[in-house]
C-alpha cells in the first residue's frame, strides 16, 4: 500500500534552532523564561544591555514592548519573528527581530533548573515540616509524660 501525500500543510518542528513566525508559537517558547540577560541591538551594533525578568508576554497592536526597571513587557506585535538559537558553549537564545532591530534574551536559568530547584524547596519544605512535628511531639511528652496516642 502506497502512502498518499496529505493535501494539508505539515505543521514545522523546531529543534534548538530555527524561525518562529507564529505568534502563538513564539509566546509558548518565551512564557518558560524568567530571568534573562538581554541584549537590543539595531543595525548589529548593540544599543543597551542588561538583565531583568520577564515580567508579561502579550499580543497587543496598541501597546509597546517595554524594558526599564530590571522588568520585560514583551508585546510580539513589536517583533517580525523570533530566531532560536544556540551560542557555541550550548547556550539557547531567543532573538526578537523587527527590521534592523533586535532584541537578544538569554535565560539566565532553564525550565528543567526550576523545575529541580522547585523539588528541592519541597524536600525542603516537607523536612522543616517533619522537624515541627517532631518537635511537637517532643512537647507534649514532656508536658504530659505519657505517649499522647
């Protein structure tokens, strides 16, 4: 049996590095970042730099992409397309691109170093806790001098 070629458009699938047009797609990639160096530039030659956290990624044709404060208010209407891709030590970065201008992010942490660091505040959590109990237990038997069960 032979395979018939679909008639409908195959959807892309980006690994680590190519082009994003969707603006969906490019909001879905940016919402997992948090802390990030930036870099804007206009006509390759870099304009400011610094690092901030993402504070908002939207889509809104009347509003601006802000950055001031240590804070990112990113609107993809500023941007053509996003531009994926890895630095020569690994490194992942997101370029925003309208026209001549661009706009450099660069995690200053990645989704799987929140996630780790998110189970280990919980083992951390859930130890303090058990310490509490621990102690409470420890206080009613010297209260009472009797097992309290």
């Amino acid at each position: 049996m032979a395979h018939q070629p679909s008639s409908q458009l195959v959807t892309p699938c980006i690994v680590d590095q190519g082009i994003v047009n969707n603006k969906n797609d490019i909001q879905r990639l940016l919402s997992d970042l948090t802390c990030v160096q930036y870099i804007h530039s206009i006509d390759g030659y870099p304009h400011s730099q610094g690092k901030g956290c993402i504070t908002e990624v939207f889509n809104e044709p009347a509003s601006a992409t802000l950055v001031a404060n240590h804070g990112l208010y990113i609107n993809l209407q500023s941007f053509d397309y996003l531009k994926l891709g890895q630095s020569s030590n690994g490194q992942a970065y997101f370029d925003l691109v309208q026209g001549d201008r661009q706009l450099r992010l660069i995690p200053l942490s990645s989704p799987l170093q929140e996630q780790l660091s998110q189970q280990l505040n919980t083992e951390e959590i859930e130890a303090i806790f058990n310490q509490v109990l621990a102690a409470k237990w420890d206080i009613q038997l010297d209260d009472d001098g009797e097992c309290p069960i």
